[in-house]
C-alpha cells in the first residue's frame, strides 16, 4: 500500500535534489531544470495531500503551478537567450559584470 | 476586485498596442500609450477610492475568502498606486533615450501593480501565489528590458533565478502547509497551526522554507543577494519600481502572513527574526560604504531599510506595526524621489556608457542645483534626520522598541542612522564638493519627471513637517 | 505682535531664505545685504526680549503653544526663561557678526553660503527656546547639516574630512540621546497613561533608577559629545581649524553652547536622581578637570593660531561642565555666564585669526610676529579678547570663572585647585601666543603690508568688547536673569526631588 508519506518523502528528496541542483550547478538551463524538480516536489505534495484529505483544492494549486512554471520558463529561457546574443555562454560563472 | 481588473485589462490592452508603435515609433503613438496606461491608473485610483469609501472600517471578503479587502490591503494599494504612477512617469524620456520604447514596457507595469494588489489583499496560498508571480514575471521582464546591454541581461537572468527558486520553495512551503491545514485559506491555517502539534515535522518544515522564501522576497540578509545586482542592472525606472513596489507588496505578504497564521508563535519566529532585523541592517550599511553606483549603494542601503522594517514587527506591538506602515510609506516617496534623481542624470548626451556611479553626479550642485539639493533632502530622508519623512518612519520603530523593553536592538538600529549618514553624504559630499566630470552633461528633464519630483518631494518633505494626517492614514492600515 | 514675538524671531531667518534665493547668484553684493539685513533684523528684533523680559517672574516668558502633530503627542511650543534668554540674545549677536565678517572672506557660492547661515540661525534659536523635547530634537538635528556644508564647501585643505568627522560624531551622539528622549516618553506614558513631549509634563515623571540612568546616560552621551567634553572631543580641533572664519565664530560661540544648555535645561532636571548620584557628579566633574588641563596643556603646544584657540575651547567648555556638575548655586550660574563669556572671548579669538588669515592666508603661529607695529588697532582688540578669555578682572571670563570657581569650592576643594590650574594655564599660552605673534621686532617681511582694521571689522568687535566689559564691570543683570531658573534647577536636583 502506497501511502500519503511515501509521495511527501519522495517530494522531500525531489526538493532536496533541486536545491542541490540550484547550489551546486553552473549551466543556467541545469539550474533551471533543478527548479522545476522542486516546483514539481510541491505539486506531488499538493496532489497527494488532496487524495488524503479528499480535497479539491490541493489538485486546483498544483494546475495554478504547472501554468506558473510554464510562464516562468517561457521568461527565464527568453531572458537567456537575450543574454546569449550578447555574451556567448550559459554558465552563471561566466556571468560576472556585476559585482561588488 | 475592480482595481486589479482595471490594472488587468488597461496592462493587457497596453500590451497588445505595441504593433501601434510599428517601426516608425511614432511620438503621437508613444503618448496615446502613455495617456492610456496614466488613464489605466487614474481607473485604479478612483475604484481604490470607492472601495476606501464603501469599506468604512471593516473587513470585506471575496470568492469564499479568497481575497480580503481591508484598510491594511488599500493603505498598501495606495503605495503601489504611486510607486507606478512615478515610474510611468519617469520612464517615458527614459525609454526615449535607450530607444527601447515599446508598447509592453507600461502593460508590464500596470500588470506587476495588479500582481501586487494580490499580494496585499490574498488571504488563499493560491491567490498570494498567483499573485506574486504575476508581479515577480513583470519584473524579471523589466529588469532585462535593455535587451541590448549586458548589465541588464545579467541582471535579470540573476534576479530571475534567485526569484525563481525562492518562489518554488514558496511553493513547497505552501504544499506542505495546506497538507496540514486542509484548507489554502490563511484563516484555516491559522487554526490549525493554534490547534496542532507544533513539534510536527511537516509544519515546521513548510513553515521554515516558506520563511524563507519571503525573506528572499524583501531582500533580508542573508537571503539578499540578488538586490544589488537587479537593482543595479535593471533601467532606473524599474529599479526604482522594484526596490519600493515589490518591496512593499512582499512586506504587506510577509506582514500578513505573521500576524494571521503565525500569529500564535510569536515567541518562537520573534528570536529569528531579530537575527535577521539585524543582519540586514549590519551587512546593508556596511556594504554601502564601500559602493561606487549610485544604484548599488541604495540597493544595499534598502536592504538596511528592510532590516528597520522587521523590527517594526519584531516590536509587534501597535506602535511597531504603524511604524511599519509609516516607514514603507515614506520610504516609497523617498527612495523613489533618489532614484528618480539618479534616473534624470541620464541624458541622451551620454550615451549608453554612463554607469550612473558617483562620477557622474559629481559637481552636480554646480550644475544643476536644484536636483542637487532635492536629493539632499531625499538622502536625508532615507537617513532619517528630521525634518524630513524619514525620521517619522525612524521614530515610529524606535518608540516600538523601546516600548517592548528592546533596548539593544534600538542602541544598535539607532548607531547604524549614523554610519547611514556617512555613505549617503558620500554622494553629497561628490554633489557639492566634487569637480563636475568631464562627460557629465546637464539634466534635461521633462514633465513627466518633474511631475514626479513634484510628487516625491512635496511628500517628503510635508510628511516630515507635518505628518499628522498620514499618521492618521497609517493608523487604518492596522490588521484588526 | 508681541504674543509671537519668538516665533517670528525663530522663522525670520527662513523668510530671510526666500527674497535670498530670488537674488541672480551673480549679484554678489545684493545676496550680502540681504543675508546681512535679515540677521540685523534679526538680532535687533531680540533686543525687544531683553525690554520685555521680566527678570523677577519665575517660570517661561513670551511662550507660545499650538498643537502640532497631535498623535504622537508633539506641539509647537516655545518660551524663555533667563538661561535661554542669555543664550538667544548670544546666538542672535554672533549670527549678525558671523554674517557680517564673511563680506570680503567669502566670494565663492554666496547664495548657498548665505542661505546656510539662515538655516543654521533658524535651527539654533529653535534648539534654545523649544519647550517640546520633539521639536527640540528636530531643531537639534536640524543644526548639524547646514553645518556640515559650511565646513565641506568653504572650509580649509581638509575640509571634507572635518565635516563628515563631525557630522557622524554629532549625530551618533544626538541619535542616542533620541533614544533617552523616547524612553521617557515612554515612561511618562506609563504612569500617566498620556503620551506628551511636552518639558513641563515630562517633569513630573517619577522613573525606576534604571530607566532615569538610562535616560540621563544616553542624553549625556547627545550632550557632552556637543559640548565637547572630554573624551568626546576630537571632532572639534577638526572641525573648528577646517571651517571658514564665520563658520567656526558659530561653532564656538553658539553651537557648543547648546550641549551645555542641554545639561541645564533637560539632564538634571528630568533624570535629577541619577544625576546627582556622587559616582556620576564625581565621574563628570574629573572629565571636566581632564578637560580643562589637557585642553590648555595642547594649547602650549600648538603651532596652529587656529588649532590654539580650538583646543581652548575644550578647555573653557570643561570650566562651564565643571560648573553645572557642582550642582550648586554659583556653580551652575557661574557655568551658565561662563558659557556666554566663552561665546564672546572665543568668538573674538576667531575673528581675530579670521582677520589675520584673510590678508596673509596662513595660520602658523610663526608666519607672525610684531604685528603690533603692523596692526595696532587689531593688537589692541587681541588683547582685550585675550584678557576676557584668560579671566582677567573688569572683563567677563574672570566673573564667570570666579563664580564656577566658587561653586566648585563649595562641592569640593580638590576640584577648585585644580580647575584653578587651567585658569593658570591659559593665561600662560594665551599670553605667549600674544607674545609670538603681536610683540617683538616684525619677523617676516611680507606681513610689514598687511592692512589694519577696516570699520566693518571695527563694527564687528565693537559690540563683542562692549559686552565683555559689560559683564566684566556690572555683571548683576545678567546674573539677575539667571537667579530664577537657576535656583530653580538647583532646589530641584538637591532639594526638592530628593
């Protein structure tokens, strides 16, 4: 029997996955990609916390976030490629004009 | 609910006329654009009034609680309303200069104000949710509206990226509380976190990431790294946009979000948010001291503003919680009043190799003294020195902390005024005893930014004078 | 008109602001006659205080009260009594002469010059006759930042340095002391459940030691740091050498004074337990000693004719602190002369370098000598400032340091000995820089041209030496003002409270 608890471990270590993701790689669409695991973590949550509790909410948030991702991966990838025109790379390190 | 109706559909008509303005750019067709996104908040305002007029001191509800329309939501709509209404005003010649006039830039503005309007009143994760992206795409997009340069590619790819990640740990944080609650309201969860176990794993761990992505969102140490960089990069206007609109929409979330559902663990949140109240004033005002851009410089002297702002709620007593109100109001007219400075230095002269840092507005007294001494009055303000705005929003925080017996905390908040005193008069002491730099031209402003000055420093410096009716103002902005 | 006598003194100076900025900036001589009629205007307008004024009346004169921010409990509401009288008349004298001595001294920037000594005087008359802690605090701060500038634009080599070392100093001081400000408020709040900055309701607030210790420590802190006291003082060699002639006259003159009026008129009457406490009176009175011996000790060693008469000030400012912390009688009265003694010698002390410094550009107390010969009119004057600032009998500063003197005596005999010490002390570098740079044989050639007092620099000492005789000869008026809120402040910190 499958229960609420193993999608909220699997959605931890989802989570867990794409912060590390975030942390540690350089590639911007690596980073990218290590976003939308924890953008999914939550939506696993949400959808197995409305089969437990037998709550239409929870499956209406994870639609809300699908769409949300989708824009944001719409702008983020448009922004890249804007910056690619001007500078030929995708690494964060090589992103380096502003600093302190 | 009308005011973001209005704000949606006048940002989505802006948006769509850009094919108005063509390849020819046609001024006539700018300035309908313009007057028809002025028009769009001109709506706003009047519906914002009607609803002040209609509320009278309640507490109205929408879509089954979704949204709720209350004197703290207007107070903070009135803020976004102005900060937008600087920003369109200032951006027009601004666009003009770096050729980048589309249709889209004002459609962005009047849509990220619509995400803000959820921002104050959603009382539903899924309407904060949606709202704060709304808001958080806009800006992303005006942060990197300077398609052509790479300061301002790199500032939105960063902020983009930090928001991003801040915004899917928000909703992990909110996946996990509504799996507690049951419920997306923030009143159910709120009963639920009084009525459950806190010690449950599942609780704290939503509570703390969903902490945390709102520290990311008003830019506190140590989750303030992508301030200085957006706020650097991005054209003037926008950061002058982001650092009082966003800024102001992600306090009146992070306000909400403390006193209704997290109300009842004062004791436990209190401890954290000290540490963090006093971080970003530490690592704000001493990074600032180093800074050479203009623009840099108040970004990290808005994260020491944030840093004030938290002790208003650290306080958390009826003084600190107007103090908030107040400090975010003047705060709004007086850093919008800097930056619409900064952005006016801009001329069509200068080119795009103008990096808006302490050069170019050297000897500006000589120049140009009357926005000389405008911005020493809106340095003084972000100082807090009476008799300007600031010291209202100073003194409200400090009276809270004194009154809740946080003696240190008001020693160490009070000192740091000073340290303040000493990086913003680095800009002045450039405006008036500097030599004036051999590229720096006149400021050739136009209407809408003297409008806007206007606008900018009659409230700060009546605020200052005679604060007593936005005091009183302030005063329905409580949560009741 | 009468009823608003002050305010229209206060704000004259701001209205002063507005026909100054309608003057083209190349109209030179216009924006001077402008500047300088307002702040003649000014200080004729308070010689109708002086008529006026009922020295046998107790409490506040000529006090105006209007609500103001409601809220929060601040009103619009000023008065005087003898103290700030002294202090009003002072501030408006040496603001008309501060004025008036910039004519050939200052070409550069004269409307922004002029408009920031209309500021400054608005700011500073408004310090000495708030009766709301808020809007004294307001004043207070308001007086640091046309200040600033003086120093940044017009000052010497190191200017920029000297304004920001003061301006942060002076505010980190003045934003503690907001806090002692607030604290009682706070307190007051809680016993009376009304929240007022009012001076006369904050009174009758009865605090724990604690939160008195607090208040009193953090309006010290605002206080001495302005005054300066010792070891708060190393803005003011700095800021005093940097500014521009006018610049520092103000400084010294009314500036330093308004720390000692703080002590006086806020310090010991609302924290009167905590200030009275006999670690507190003994920690106080050694740092005044410190800091009238080191402050005459430097003087010996200066080479710097400004940088002397800077450190001088330390001194002199230790005797008036020293004063107040006997807590007695003549201490506190004897302070409260002295200061005005102090604005006079040492504002001639700076004309003085001011007149020098604008025909010869140079402060080396070496570049002089014989100047006597040169510039018999200015010796005289030097040497009558000189005699007021070291105490001689018939000019002012032997009254006032008598006095302090006398006060210190009757709290403790030590403090007398060695305060008498510093009277000693400046005689001695007062009277060798007179010998170096007035007496002897013409060292330099070049100084064999300098021009004697022109009748506008007469017009300036005039009224400063006709004081300080005034006070040296009949000091009773002025002591006859002073009983009043003295006796006041001493029955209150000794008697009554206890």
């Amino acid at each position: 029997m499958i229960t609420s608890t193993h999608y909220l471990v699997l959605g931890g270590l989802l989570a867990l996955i794409g912060t590390l993701g975030v942390l540690t790689r350089r590639n911007v669409v690596v980073i990218l990609m290590s976003i939308e695991l924890i953008l999914n973590a939550a939506n696993l949550n949400l959808v197995a916390f409305a089969r437990e509790l037998n709550q239409i909410q929870g499956q209406v948030f994870a639609v809300f976030v699908i769409a949300i991702a989708v824009a944001e991966a719409s702008v983020g990838l448009g922004i890249l490629i804007a910056l690619f025109r001007n500078k030929e790379t995708v690494d964060a390190g090589e992103i380096d004009l502003l600093k302190w | 609910m009308l005011p973001a109706l209005a704000l949606a559909s006048f940002g989505c008509v802006v948006l769509l006329l850009e094919f108005l303005l063509g390849k020819a750019r046609a001024a006539a067709a700018r300035q309908w654009i313009l007057g028809l996104s002025l028009t769009g908040l001109a709506v706003t305002a009047w519906t914002l009034w009607a609803q002040q007029q209609a509320l009278d001191g309640r507490r109205l509800t929408a879509f089954s609680g979704a949204i709720s329309v209350d004197g703290f939501a207007l107070f903070f709509n009135w803020i976004f309303l102005v900060a937008s209404l600087v920003t369109i005003l200032i951006s027009y010649r601004y666009l003009e200069i770096e050729g980048e006039e589309h249709a889209e830039y004002y459609g962005l503005i009047l849509l990220a104000q619509c995400g803000m309007y959820f921002l104050a009143t959603g009382t539903d994760l899924v309407t904060i949710f949606v709202g704060l992206e709304l808001m958080a795409l806009s800006f992303y997009i005006l942060v990197g509206f300077l398609r052509g340069e790479r300061r301002s590619n790199e500032a939105a790819l960063k902020y983009f990226l930090l928001g991003v990640f801040s915004s899917a740990l928000m909703a992990y944080g909110f996946s996990l509380l509504f799996g507690v609650a049951g419920s997306t309201r923030l009143k159910d969860i709120g009963t639920a976190i009084q009525a459950g176990d806190l010690h449950d794993p599942i609780l704290l761990m939503g509570l703390a990431v969903t902490t945390v992505a709102l520290l990311f969102k008003i830019s506190a140490v140590p989750f303030h790294m992508w301030a200085p960089d957006a706020y650097e990069g991005a054209p003037t206007p926008v950061t002058a946009f982001l650092s009082v609109g966003s800024k102001a929409a992600s306090f009146a979330l992070l306000l909400r979000f403390f006193l209704e559902p997290l109300g009842a663990l004062r004791d436990a949140w209190q401890p954290l948010l000290v540490a963090v109240a006093v971080l970003s004033m530490t690592a704000g005002n001493l990074a600032a001291i180093t800074q050479t851009n203009l623009k840099r410089l108040i970004a990290y002297s808005s994260i020491s503003h944030a840093g004030y702002m938290l002790l208003g709620l650290v306080a958390g007593n009826e003084t600190g919680l107007q103090g908030i109100a107040v400090y975010v109001l003047v705060y709004t007219f007086t850093n919008l009043g800097a930056l619409l400075v900064v952005a006016a230095l801009r001329s069509k002269g200068a080119g795009r190799g103008t990096e808006e840092d302490l050069n170019d507005i050297s000897g500006l007294a000589q120049r140009n003294p009357a926005y000389a001494a405008l911005m020493v009055v809106f340095l003084l303000s972000l100082a807090g020195l009476p008799p300007t705005a600031g010291f209202i929003g100073k003194y409200y925080i400090f009276l809270s902390l004194i009154q809740t017996g946080h003696t240190v905390l008001a020693v160490i908040a009070t000192l740091y005024v000073a340290v303040a005193i000493f990086y913003y008069f680095r800009i002045v002491k450039r405006m008036y005893m500097g030599e004036a730099a051999e590229r720096a031209s006149l400021i050739s402003s136009s209407l809408g930014v003297r409008v806007a000055l206007g606008i900018t420093t009659a409230a700060t410096i009546v605020i200052g004078l005679y604060p007593e009716p936005f005091l009183r103002f302030a005063e329905i902005s409580l949560l009741r | 008109m009468n009823g608003h006598l002050l305010s229209i003194l206060l704000f004259l100076p701001l209205a002063g602001l507005i026909p100054l900025l309608l003057i083209p900036s190349d109209q030179k001589r216009s924006l001077k006659l402008c500047a300088n009629a307002v702040m003649l205007a000014g200080f004729l307008l308070s010689l109708l205080l002086v008529f006026q004024f009922d020295a046998a009346a107790a409490g506040y004169q000529f006090t105006e009260n209007a609500p103001w921010i409601p809220s929060i409990g601040a009103s619009y509401n000023v008065g005087i009594d003898g103290i700030s009288l002294l202090l009003v008349m002072l501030t408006t004298l040496i603001g008309f002469l501060a004025t008036m001595s910039s004519w050939s001294a200052v070409e550069d920037r004269l409307k922004e010059y002029y408009a920031l000594f209309l500021i400054l005087q608005t700011g500073m008359l408004g310090v000495f006759i708030s009766l709301d802690l808020f809007l004294f605090y307001v004043f207070w701060e308001v007086v640091l930042i046309p200040m600033y500038f003086i120093i940044g634009i017009w000052g010497g080599p190191r200017r920029l340095y000297a304004a920001i070392k003061f301006f942060v100093y002076t505010l980190a001081g003045s934003v503690l002391m907001l806090l002692g400000i607030l604290t009682l408020y706070f307190q007051h709040a809680q016993e009376y459940n009304v929240y007022t900055f009012d001076l006369a309701r904050l009174l009758n607030t009865h605090m724990a030691m604690g939160a008195e210790q607090f208040v009193f420590w953090t309006l010290f802190l605002g206080f001495a740091i302005k005054v300066p006291m010792f070891p708060f003082h190393t803005w003011l060699p700095d800021a005093h050498v940097e500014a521009p002639t006018a610049g520092s006259v103000v400084l010294a003159g009314v500036m330093l004074k308004m720390g000692a009026y703080g002590f006086v008129r806020f310090s010991l009457p609302l924290a009167p337990h905590a200030a009275s406490e006999p670690w507190v009176v003994n920690t106080i009175a050694t740092l005044s000693i410190v800091a009238i011996l080191y402050g005459a000790l430097v003087c010996l060693m200066q080479k710097d004719w400004k940088r002397l008469v800077a450190y001088s000030s330390v001194s002199h400012m230790g005797f008036v602190t020293l004063g107040i912390f006997a807590l007695n009688y003549n201490g506190i009265a004897g302070g409260m002369l002295q200061q005005i003694n102090h604005g006079i010698s040492t504002g001639m002390l700076f004309l003085i370098v001011g007149v020098v410094y604008e025909r010869r550009h140079s402060r080396e107390i070496s570049a002089y000598g014989g100047l006597a010969h040169v510039m018999p009119n200015l010796a005289v004057v030097f040497a009558i400032a000189m005699w007021s600032s070291a105490a001689l009998p018939l000019l002012n500063g032997f009254i006032g340091e008598f006095t302090i003197l006398a006060g210190a005596f009757a709290a403790n005999k030590l403090w007398a000995v060695l305060a008498s010490l510093g009277v000693i002390l400046a005689a001695a570098y007062l009277l060798w820089l007179y010998q170096r740079t007035m007496l002897g044989e013409v060292t330099h050639e070049i100084n064999r041209k300098l021009r004697d007092l022109s009748l506008r620099e007469w017009a300036i000492f005039l009224p400063l030496i006709a004081w300080a005789v005034w006070i040296g000869v009949y000091p009773k008026p002025h002591f006859d003002v002073l009983d009043k809120p003295v006796r006041a402040i001493v029955e209150r910190v000794t008697g009554g409270a206890r």
